[in-house]
C-alpha cells in the first residue's frame, strides 16, 4: 500500500515561500541546488520543495498578470501563509527566517549552516555578537537581516536589472523604498513598496530629485 507523503509543517511552508520570493520563477526546478540544499534540510524531495514554489506561483499577481502560472494545486495553508506574507511582512519575515534559523538555513541566503548560531532572535539589546572584531546588538544583526530580505526580493522581483538604465549587476543596485523605511512601518519590508535602481539613480530618487509613474515614466 502507498504510504500518503507526510504533511506539509506551517515552518516548512514558510521557509519555501522565504525561498520564493528571493529566487526567479524559472528557478522552481528540482534540478537548482539551492532547492536541494534546502530540501536536504527539510527531508523532504527537491521535486516536492520545487512544487511548493510553483504552488506560490499560482497566488502571485506578478506571475500570472505576464501569462505565466504555477501549478494551481494551492491548498489551504499555502494561501494562509501567501496571506500573512501579504498582510504582514514584517510578521512573515520575522517567523520565517525563525523557521530557517531552525531547519539550520542561513535566514538571509537559506544556504546551510553547519554550525548554526541561534543568536538572531533575541530582543534588542538583549545579546551582543561580536561581527568581523565589531560587537553589535541583536536588535542591529535582525534590523540587517530584514533589510538583506528586502533587497534580495525587490532585486529578484525588478530580475536583479534597474528600470531605468539596464544595468544588471547586483553590486551596482540598491533595493530604494517607494515609502521611505522611517515613514510607514507596515511597508517596510514589502517588495511591491521598493525599485531596483543603480546607485546614481537611488541617490537622486532618495534626494527628491526624480520620481515615478506607476508604469516606471521617470519623472525629473
């Protein structure tokens, strides 16, 4: 008799999708050794951890408004965690990259950590951990990692390219808030709230000196 596979776990969920939302749609494979690296710590088939992604897929307006889709076998905890996602990235952010922590993933890169140090979540001011011969407060190392997811989701989503100029070379963009960081604490973390730029234009863009259109027409 066929054993039923095992069920799907909130945490996994949560992982998978942190993994989606930092990777291109033309990623979702079992073949990416990231998605294996990451089902190894899961225990779970890279094919089931490349299926989860497309099952996300099917939920995400930047998917299916260009024609593309997932595999449209979303289930119920699938859209309650695309929900919280959505409702609150701040609250996503923060239980997913617990959850990574956990299955022993870097929160940022979710590569593997062979000796994880679970020091991420402590409250501020609560752990000092001492960085390239620098001590800093946990509150500092979480306020880092948030803003590294922030930008690894805003550059996938922009395909690591700036609107205006092409460049392509991730070392040369910034992930610029549309609602600066300090003035709405709910879209902080939202992708959709950033725009990749090239560091010229991210300088100009934060100086008030040029705007958008919400079909990207630079404004000066």
């Amino acid at each position: 008799m066929r054993a039923r596979p095992r069920a799907w776990a909130r945490a996994e969920q949560l992982t998978v999708l942190r993994y989606y939302l930092q990777t291109e749609f033309g990623r979702l494979h079992a073949g990416n050794p990231e998605i294996q690296a990451i089902a190894g710590k899961l225990g779970r088939t890279a094919s089931s951890i490349a299926m989860k992604g497309s099952n996300y897929a099917s939920l995400d307006p930047k998917i299916t408004s260009t024609g593309r889709k997932g595999l449209n076998q979303a289930s119920k905890l699938d859209r309650d965690a695309w929900d919280l996602m959505h409702n609150s990235f701040e609250a996503f952010e923060e239980e997913s990259s617990a959850a990574a922590i956990n299955f022993g993933l870097d929160p940022v890169s979710l590569a593997p950590v062979e000796n994880p140090v679970n020091g991420h979540q402590g409250e501020p001011g609560e752990v000092e951990i001492v960085n390239d011969g620098e001590t800093e407060t946990a509150a500092s190392v979480v306020t880092r990692r948030k803003q590294a997811f922030f930008r690894q989701a805003v550059l996938t989503a922009y395909r690591n390219t700036c609107p205006i100029t092409g460049i392509s070379v991730p070392a040369l963009l910034n992930a610029s808030h549309i609602i600066p960081w300090s003035a709405n604490s709910r879209r902080r973390l939202d992708p959709s709230n950033g725009i990749a730029l090239n560091a010229l234009h991210d300088r100009a863009f934060d100086r008030g000196l040029i705007t958008f259109e919400n079909d990207l027409v630079v404004l000066v």
